[in-house]
C-alpha cells in the first residue's frame, strides 16, 4: 500500500481534489495495485468535484463510489447512487440542523426523515431510493473495507464508512406506497398509449414517408447546382400528397451564400473568408442546408401545417438547448418541454430531442450559430432523416414485438441474428438476441414490414459509409459487458453504436405532436419500456391471450411481472364493468393461468402444435408465433398475427358473415352468440383499419413530388 501511494493517479481529477478530499482515499489500490480513481467514469468524477466537496459526506461519497467501481458496478448505476444520496444528505443534514458528519446519527435523523417529520415535501419514490441506496452503500462499503484491506489500512479507512442504518423497508409504509404509486402511473400512462398502437405505428411510416421526400428533393437539387455550377441561393417548392394538401417553399443555401446574403449579420472577417472560400467555407468544409421559408395550403382555406417538426426548431429544443441561451428563454423552453409531457428528471433540465449522438437529430454548427439570421426556418436534412429512419424501425419492432431496448441494439447483420426461413414458398423474418437475465439467443420473429425497415437502415449506413458493408463497432448501452465483441449493428451511426439517448430521442422527434393523455389530462411521451407494457396489456386484456405465452412472447422468466405489465388498465376496468357479461365470455381468468402447471401447458401444446405454428397463412395475415396458439386459433384480433393487406377480402366476408350469424342467432334467441358475432365484425374492423393505413403510408412511399424551381429573389 505504502508503495502505490507514492505515485499518484493519472486522471486530471485527483489534483483537482487532492486539497480536498482525503490523498490517501483519493489513492486507494484495488487487489491488483491500480488506482480506483482512475477507473470510475470522467461523469462520476465531475459530479463529485463541482457537487461535493463542500459538503461534509464528500469522503464517504467518494469511497461508495471507489468501492461500487472495484465491485465492477457501471457508471450510470454509480452516479444514480450519488444523486440520491448527496441531496437527501444536504436536506436532512439542513433540517436537523447537523454540522459534523460525526454527529450523524441515522436511526435518530434518517428516522425523522422516513416518519415526514422533516423535509415534508419529500415523496414516497425519495425516501424509498434513499433507504435502498443508503442501506446497498453501506452494506457494500463495510463488505468491501473489511474484506479487501489489511489490518491497518482497515482499520483508517472504517472512519469513512456510512454508520449503520438498523431499519429496512419492513419498518415503513412508503416503500410498498412507492411500488404502488410507480406502477400505477405506468399502468396510467399505458392506458393512454393502449388504443393507439397501430395509429403510432402508421404515423411513424407517414412522416418518414415526409422526411424522405425532404431528403429526395434536397438532394436533386444539389445535383443540379453542382452539375450546372448554379448561383446560390436558389428557390424550389414541392407539393405533398393530397392527404396532406401542402406545397412546401425552400431555398437551398451553403454556408458561403448563407454568409454574403445576409452580410450584416456577420463581421467583415467572416465575410472575407466566405467570399475567398477559406478555412470553414472551403470547398472541403463546405456544406448544404435548407431554409424552409412557407407552407400554403392548396385548398387556399385551411391553414398550412408544415412539418411535424418545425416547432422544435422555432421553439430552440434540438439538441442541448440549456447551453448558450439566454436566461430568460429558458423558463419559456421548460413551459413548452412540459406542455408536451417532457418532464425533469433527476431534478435536471429535461433534454428529449438530445440524442448525444454525431448526425443524429442536432444541426451543424453553423446552423445552430446562425439560425436567428435566417426569414424561414434552418433545416439540416440528414441529422433529421437519419434520427427518423433509426425511430422508425425501433418503433416498428418495439409495438410488434414488445422487445426490450437492449434487444433492440443488439440486431445486427450477420447470419447468426437475422433468419430468413422460406416456408410453404413465402419468406419469413425473425432475428435473435439475448434477452435481459439470460445468456443465450432467442428467437423474435418479425414481419416483411419490419424486415423492409431493417433493410431501408442498411442501405442508409451503406451510404453513410460509402462501403458496401456496415463496419462492426463495440456495442454501448447496458450489458456492454455482455458484447465485448465489435460487430455490424444496425444502430449504429459516425461509428459508434446508438445507446439509450440516440434511441429514445429518434423515437421521440418522429412522433413528437402526438398528444396521449392521461385520464387526469397530464401527457405522456412514448417510452420503448411504455410500448412494451402497452404491447402485453393490449395482448392480454383486448386480445385475450394467457399471460404464459405473453410471456414467452416477451421473453420473461416470471409470469408475476407479465402478469404486472399486462394488468387492465383505468380504462379497461371502467369498460369491464359497464360490459360485465362480455368480460365472464371473452377475458382470460388470470388466476387460472397463474396455477396451471407445466404439465398442462404441454398438454395444451400437443393439441394444438399440429394446428397452428409460425408463419402459417391464417384469417387477414400471418401468424408470427411457434408458442401455443394464444387464443385457441380465434384469429381475429390476435396480437401473434401480422395484418396483411392482400388478405383483405377475407376480413370484409368476416363482416358479411357475422352480420348473417348475428341476425340467426338473434332469431333463435342466443344473446350471447349474437355478442359473439358483433365482437367479431368488431375484432375484424379493427383490422381493417390497421390495414388501411399500411396501404396508405404504402402508397405514399411511392409518391414522388415534382420540384419546381423559382429564381431566387
């Protein structure tokens, strides 16, 4: 020990706290002699050097951490830890009015706090993350000290220890009140999201279908400056389909013309530059934009709408909007962030369209410089087409699925993820990953649609590359350690794999304006684990499938957590009441399924294992699951069936049959097969519809608008 301390760490964070915190903690070895300090995550360190070090805990929170990294404990789960405990400190030390780290006395000051004698305005969710993280740290610490140090180095290091906590979370009602309260505000927000599946779907493929059209007509117009060496600025406009109505104005800029049409916005040294084309307005470094300058209504009546988008932009959210802004323009920011359900997290500002990511979602910098400079809105079109295509396809998957995110990443393009099977002369897709809590390959199968996705990322990282190939990069979100080999992901960008920020950011800019409320009016934003809940609840409470093979559908162990993720939500609970009879004939006994044995699921399986299987042809589709059929080949409405557009014909004889069953029956007095045939008619209108909007957003895909160009004046 006395050896290692004479060298000192080479992190640039040890000099900065060496003052203040205590050197010989600061250079605390792990059994193999390296510095701890210089294995914890530059994020961790920061946190503690500009939150801490004034605060008398600064020690005890830097030995959590040290011991937490020695114990191979990731970044983000450390620096969660941290921001629960530093700021319960500071209030409970503030309301016990504590002044030495000496006088601390848990069972006496954190007692008060857990009780609500003090720090009254503290949540349930607050007390309980403290006394998990407080009881995990000091548990961990003690373990940690004792069993790794000797005899001397112990018995220092015990005085940075956190003193013991008796209690745990049998001795309070906040804990169980705090699992209550956080499930029902998920089962809340689910029951906003639940109706809407094939909508978000369809409306995902639409506005991808809109930024594609973007892309297409920026691009031919770059084509044709370069190749008739045409004056910029120059004017264009586009009609979109007629479901939109729009004609769509622009103007083509790079960053030289930008600079020499709007000189009095810049200093004569830029303007010099920008007229030579030297250093950033060289041809190397030069770059193309678009002004979106108006949208006019065809009809001439309505008010134009523009793209989804262009209130993003005019409202300064893209990106990390908290840095170089006035700050007075930021409580105006928060106002419209929290209008749309973007709440705060971590007591943070809330950053939804930041995806900390290079080409995703945020402009260049000389757009986000110069976009005040500008009379229409400054558009960067690849960042934007980019995000959208990556959200498309994980948005696809995510409703059709219920995958996890980590499941998500994990595809790549190799031979042992995607599967191609051809069976009965038509192909079929799945691809394989390795669930959360497992360590081998599973299979989730998936359709042409999201195959066609699939293919549409590869041919944009095949251009983004400039290779034929897409490059193997380290895998970058939790369970890294899992996918310590680089491989061909499909999200993927500049080289880097996407993680949890680039995902949920892609997937909240394509579909940001779809407003789903809570039954209190509050707004919800789609998260990947919300669908997830969505994609189960919508399984077994519409579509009447046994919570076991909704489960294996999403791949989970314990048939109690599907059995949370897929409990009826406010809504459907209003509904089951006022249709009491249609709930006894339709909806699955979910006791019953919990007590059913493995036995009677293989009976069960051998019934119908001859019948039903993946990828067989069935009414309006195709059928996507190998598990037992979920709802005994009652087909309609069955969440293990891809709707398919060519079998549309068969759903409208559905609706013409059961208007005949319906009326026979009524006739012989069966009330409940004339309930029967209307939730029939019911299951197969709603396919209908989902139906109807593939071919819509199908057709449009198709659609090419013809650009006309106007002198720029």
């Amino acid at each position: 020990m006395n050896e290692i301390i004479q060298s000192n760490p080479k992190t640039e964070w040890y000099k900065k706290m060496l003052e203040q915190m205590d050197a010989r903690l600061l250079c605390l070895p792990n059994s193999r002699g390296e510095f701890l300090i210089d294995k914890l995550d530059e994020r961790v360190l920061k946190y503690l050097n500009n939150s801490c070090l004034s605060f008398e805990w600064k020690n005890q929170l830097l030995l959590i951490a040290l011991t937490d990294i020695a114990n191979n404990i990731d970044h983000k789960t450390i620096l969660k830890k941290l921001n629960t405990l530093h700021p319960r400190f500071k209030d409970v030390f503030r309301e016990c009015k504590i002044t030495s780290f000496s006088d601390f006395e848990p069972d006496v000051h954190l007692f008060k706090y857990f009780q609500g004698n003090i720090c009254i305005n503290s949540s349930n969710s607050m007390k309980k993350e403290l006394l998990t993280n407080y009881k995990t740290s000091e548990y961990n610490t003690k373990k940690w000290v004792n069993n790794t140090l000797i005899s001397g180095e112990r018995e220092y290091f015990q005085k940075f220890l956190l003193p013991p906590l008796s209690m745990d979370s049998r001795d309070f009602a906040f804990t169980k009140l705090a699992s209550q309260e956080a499930q029902n505000t998920r089962k809340d927000e689910t029951d906003a999201i639940v109706p809407h599946l094939s909508t978000i779907r369809a409306e995902a493929n639409l506005r991808w279908n809109q930024i594609k059209r973007l892309r297409d007509a920026f691009q031919r117009q770059v084509r044709l400056v370069e190749s008739e060496s045409l004056l910029l600025p120059i004017e264009f406009s586009y009609a979109e389909p007629k479901r939109i109505g729009e004609v769509f104005h622009f103007r083509l800029w790079d960053k030289p013309s930008f600079v020499l049409n709007h000189q009095n916005e810049f200093s004569e040294a830029v303007i010099k530059q920008a007229s030579q084309k030297k250093s950033t307005y060289s041809d190397e470094n030069n770059a193309y934009f678009l002004e979106f300058v108006r949208a006019e209504s065809i009809e001439g009546e309505s008010v134009p709408e523009g793209f989804w988008f262009n209130e993003l932009i005019e409202q300064n959210v893209l990106g990390l909007w908290t840095k170089n802004r006035p700050v007075e323009e930021h409580e105006k920011i928060l106002n419209f962030l929290s209008l749309w359900g973007y709440k705060s997290e971590n007591e943070q500002k809330p950053l939804p369209f930041f995806s900390k990511h290079k080409g995703i979602i945020t402009p260049s910098t000389f757009i986000s410089l110069h976009k005040d400079k500008a009379e229409g809105l400054l558009i960067d079109v690849q960042p934007f087409h980019t995000a959208c295509t990556f959200g498309l396809l994980a948005i696809d998957i995510l409703t059709t699925t219920g995958a996890r995110k980590n499941e998500l990443l994990q595809i790549s393009n190799t031979k042992e993820c995607i599967q191609v099977k051809k069976i009965n002369d038509k192909l079929h897709y799945s691809y394989k990953a390795i669930p959360k809590g497992r360590d081998s390959l599973e299979e989730f199968y998936i359709s042409k649609q999201t195959m066609e996705h699939i293919q549409m990322v590869s041919r944009m990282l095949k251009e983004h590359y400039g290779s034929d190939k897409i490059p193997s990069v380290l895998y970058r979100d939790e369970r890294k350690h899992v996918f310590s080999t680089p491989m061909p992901y499909y999200f993927q960008y500049e080289g880097k794999a996407l993680n949890y920020f680039a995902l949920y950011s892609s997937i909240r800019f394509l579909l940001h304006g779809l407003l789903f409320e809570m039954q209190d009016g509050q707004a919800v934003t789609i998260k990947t684990h919300l669908l997830r809940h969505a994609f189960a609840t919508e399984a077994v409470q519409r579509q009447k499938m046994p919570i076991d093979i909704v489960a294996k559908m999403l791949h989970q162990k314990d048939f109690n957590v599907t059995g949370y993720y897929s409990a009826p939500t406010p809504t459907q609970i209003a509904e089951s009441v006022s249709e009491l009879h249609d709930v006894i004939s339709s909806y699955v006994d979910i006791d019953d399924v919990y007590l059913r044995s493995p036995q009677e699921l293989q009976k069960e399986f051998d019934a119908y294992a001859e019948k039903v299987g993946v990828f067989n042809k069935v009414l309006g589709g195709t059928c996507v699951t190998d598990y037992v059929c979920p709802t005994k080949m009652q087909c309609l409405g069955c969440k293990a069936k891809i709707p398919e557009p060519d079998q549309e014909d068969e759903l409208l004889e559905v609706i013409q049959l059961s208007k005949d069953m319906e009326k026979r029956f009524k006739q012989m007095g069966l009330e409940v097969e004339v309930r029967k045939a209307k939730e029939m008619a019911k299951q197969a209108k709603i396919e209908l519809k989902e139906i109807d909007l593939i071919k819509q957003y199908r057709e449009e895909r198709n659609y090419e608008p013809i650009t006309t160009r106007n002198p720029f004046r």
